[in-house]
C-alpha cells in the first residue's frame, strides 16, 4: 500500500472518532441493510417478481427524480458544522428550511409527474404514494449529515434502525394478508416518515437546536457553497437508480425485478465503504481548514482499508452469486444471479468512488467530482439505451458497473498527480494482494458451495481474512492502531 509520509497518520484523537464513527455508522448501515433487505426479500416473494417490479420501479423512479431538491446541504453542513461549531444552529436551521421548501415543491411536482408519463393505473397510484419519500427522505439526509458534522453517528444508526425495525415488522404482518403492492408501498413511505421525525427530536434534544428562520440572503449564500455537491448528488443518483426506468419502458416490469433484487442486495453490502468514507469526511474536512497538507496522505491511508473491504466483494460475489442470490430470494430469481455478478462490480467501485468524492468535497474541489458523476451518467445513459433493448436487465448492469468504472478512472487520474511513483508502485502491490486473497477464498467457498450456500459464504469470509493476514495486506502498523483504538475505546466505555 502507499508509503505516505508520516504526517500523514491519523492523530490518536482523530482515528478514535473515525473509529467509533466508523463503528456507529457501520452497525447503523449493516443493520439498517440487512433490515432493509429482509423487507423487500420479504416483498419480493410476497408480490412476485411483476408486482415486486412495479414497486422497485416507483422507488427507483421517485429517488431518480427526487434528487433535484438535494441541493447538496447535506454534504455542507457536515462540512461546515465540523468546521464551525459556534455556528451550528444558524447553519442548521437555514439548510433545514431551504431543504424542507424544495423537497415540498419537488415532491408535488414528482406527484404530478404521473399523469404526463405513460404509466398503467396500478404503476401511477405507486409513484405517488411514494412522492412523499421526497420530503421523508430529503429531511432524514440532511439531520443525518448534521450527526456526522458533529460526529454522532450513534443518533443516525438510532434513527435508522427505528425505521428498518418498523418496516420489517409491518412486511411480517403484511405477509398475512393478499399480496398487495400499495400495502407494501404505504408501509415504506409511513417508516421513512417515522424515521425523519426520530432523528429530528433527536437532533433537537442531543445536538443542536436549529435558529428556523428564512433568510434569503443566507439561503442564497448557502444555496452557492452547496450547490456544486448537490449537482453531484442528482447525478450520481440518476446514474444509479435510472436503470430501473429505462427497464420499465424498453423491457417490462418483471425484467426490473430481476435487476433490482440483486441491485438491493450489493447496494447493502456497499454500505460498508459508505459507513468509512462518511466517517472520515469530517476528518478530511478538518484537515483541509488547518492547511490541508496532510490530506492526500490521509486518503492514501483510508484507500488502503477500503481496498481490504471493496476488492473481495467483487471477486467473491462473482464466484458466489448464484449461492448468494438463491440464498436470499430463491430460485423464482435464478435469472438474477448474472446480473448480480456484474453488480458485485460496480458495488467495488462504489466503495472507492464514495471515499474519493468525500476527498474532493474536503477540499473544496467539489466540481471535479460533479464533472466526474456528470461523465459517468453520460456513460450509464447512452449504454442503458444502446444495451437493455437488447440484453434487459443484464444490460442495465453492465450499464451501471462500466459508468462507476469510468469514474473511478476518472478519480484516480485527478489524485495520481499528487502522489510519488513509489506511492503508486506500493498501492499496485497492496490492491495485488488483496486479490490473490480474494481469489484464493472464493476458490475455497466454491468447493464450500457443495455443502450449501451458507457454508460456502462463511468459508470464503473466515479465509479472506486469514489469508489477508498471511500476505501482509494488513501491516503491522495498522493492527497497532486497531487495538490502540479498541483499547481506548474500552478504556472510555469503562469510564
């Protein structure tokens, strides 16, 4: 892995809260994906693949548009709590304002949407239910972004599980009953409502106390700032979920099912990249406002630990998608399992692409990465027009896995001027390592596949990490660090 300067280590203090934040958001996300999961694997066998489509195609359909009342305040206010603490109820209160008033507007307007698309009766009633997703959603990121601008995941991982909790509960009693999709639908928009309120009283009683008011000048000022990261957010979202809409009008519903059964599953197993990169965006954030020399030194240092998580995900879901998807759907979604190993690609990229962007944005570089989710939206469309007409929704995968390639390329040549040829000769060598471990365990699961699925997944992890420590991807450097965090953070618990 890089051999970035000594300066570029964390600060005990730091890595203490990037640890414990990691360790917050990374409990919140796992729970809240694995929650999350068993609801809509809970709605896919429930509603069947056609039913099970029109649901994940209004979803898809809201977030894609939804988007655009995301005017970046999430991202900005973490950043600027981090950096101004004294300011954080004027800050919060303005962006919760300007936030709440466009979600509204845009919600409405997504409502309407309906009736100018061509869309079937049933499909019209469930993307406007799913309309109030906009505000529910919208509200939920950016009190979320106000927790991790204070590092205090534990409120967001709090929130979250509120909401996953309640929705896995609700799809248990919902199986009792006709498969409905409007059910399910009212069931999902009810638990991000409750999860939006959760983290506002908690936000109110715990953090901070937001100054409401609506200043147009501080709005407009804020709306400046903001806006280059809220660009990249529509189009990183547009890339991710328009697949489903594309699959809807040139394939049917039943092909969007099959492509968004295993989209759900990698997008959970992504959490995990999610969970670091946003932990250590505060950090990055504060070292950009001291000066900013140590920055590029502690991204090299955080590539190294998401190169341990992002590289098995793609090999061994390639090896193991067919055990994994059957695993957790069943067979009615066999046809899903190639499209899940083209997934598992992009999921890899994803966990690169979230710490690299978080990077930009500390330092206030925030339209390189705008260009970069601009490129690789380019990318998805053209490639979902030209592909899914003729591969469905195996098309809409290889659409989504080449767009995120493109931007990891795209990163990766904007950081590499910054770093030494033997900074780069050592990240080769640490990244080759970690795939020969991940080749070496997927190859162990497949022959753990004959004793079933579950076996083979538990012996391609537990030799993963085995093998990882045999080769020395991990050093002995960062196992220090690992246990001076752990003990520290018995030490506090303790106390």
């Amino acid at each position: 892995m890089p051999r970035f300067p000594a300066n570029g280590a964390v600060p005990s203090g730091a890595a203490q809260r990037i640890f414990t934040n990691t360790v917050y958001l990374l409990a919140a996300d796992i729970a809240n994906k694995l929650l999350a999961l068993a609801f809509f694997v809970i709605a896919a066998r429930h509603l069947g693949v056609e039913r099970f489509g029109v649901l994940s195609y209004a979803i898809a359909y809201v977030t894609t548009l939804g988007v655009f009342a995301d005017l970046g305040l999430a991202l900005y206010v973490t950043r600027e709590v981090a950096r101004r603490r004294g300011d954080a109820g004027q800050i919060v209160g303005d962006a919760i304002t300007l936030r709440t008033s466009a979600s509204v507007l845009v919600g409405m307007l997504v409502a309407l949407s309906v009736f100018v698309v061509g869309l079937h009766t049933e499909a019209r009633g469930i993307v406007a239910i799913c309309s109030v997703l906009v505000v529910a959603n919208g509200l939920f990121l950016l009190l979320a972004g106000v927790f991790q601008g204070f590092e205090r995941n534990v409120y967001t991982a709090l929130s979250r599980i509120v909401q996953t909790g309640l929705l896995v509960l609700g799809a248990l009693l919902l199986m009792r009953l006709s498969p409905r999709t409007d059910y399910f639908t009212w069931l999902f928009v009810g638990t991000a409502l409750a999860s939006a309120v959760t983290a506002y009283l908690l936000m109110v009683r715990r953090v901070v106390r937001p100054v409401l008011r609506f200043d147009w000048r501080s709005s407009l000022a804020m709306l400046r700032s903001a806006l280059p990261m809220g660009i990249s957010a529509v189009l990183v979202t547009a890339y991710y979920w328009n697949g489903s809409v594309w699959l809807a009008a040139f394939a049917g519903e039943r092909a969007v099912g099959v492509f968004a059964a295993p989209q759900r599953l990698v997008f959970g197993i992504a959490a995990l990249g999610m969970a670091f990169s946003g932990a250590m965006y505060p950090h990055m954030a504060r070292v950009q406002a001291e000066g900013g020399q140590r920055l590029v030194a502690v991204l090299g240092r955080a590539l190294r630990y998401v190169s341990l998580l992002a590289i098995p995900v793609a090999i061994l879901g390639a090896v193991l998608a067919t055990e994994a998807v059957e695993l957790v759907y069943g067979r009615d979604y066999a046809e899903s399992a190639l499209v899940f190993r083209l997934l598992v690609v992009w999921g890899c990229f994803v966990f690169f692409n979230s710490l690299l962007s978080n990077y930009y944005y500390s330092a206030d570089r925030a339209r390189f990465a705008t260009a970069q989710a601009g490129v690789s939206l380019c990318v998805n469309v053209v490639a979902n027009i030209l592909l899914i007409p003729r591969f469905g929704a195996l098309g809409a995968a290889m659409a989504l896995a080449g767009a995120e390639l493109v931007g990891t390329a795209w990163f990766v040549c904007g950081v590499a001027r910054e770093w030494s040829r033997s900074d780069h000769r050592t990240l080769a060598v640490g990244i080759a390592k970690c795939l020969v471990a991940a080749v070496g365990a997927a190859l162990l699961g497949r022959i753990g596949a004959l004793l079933g699925a579950p076996i083979a997944l538990a012996v391609a992890a537990v030799c993963y990490f085995v093998l990882v420590l045999l080769l020395g991807a991990v050093s002995r450097e960062d196992i220090e660090l690992i246990k001076a965090m752990l003990v520290r953070r018995r030490r506090t618990d303790c106390a």
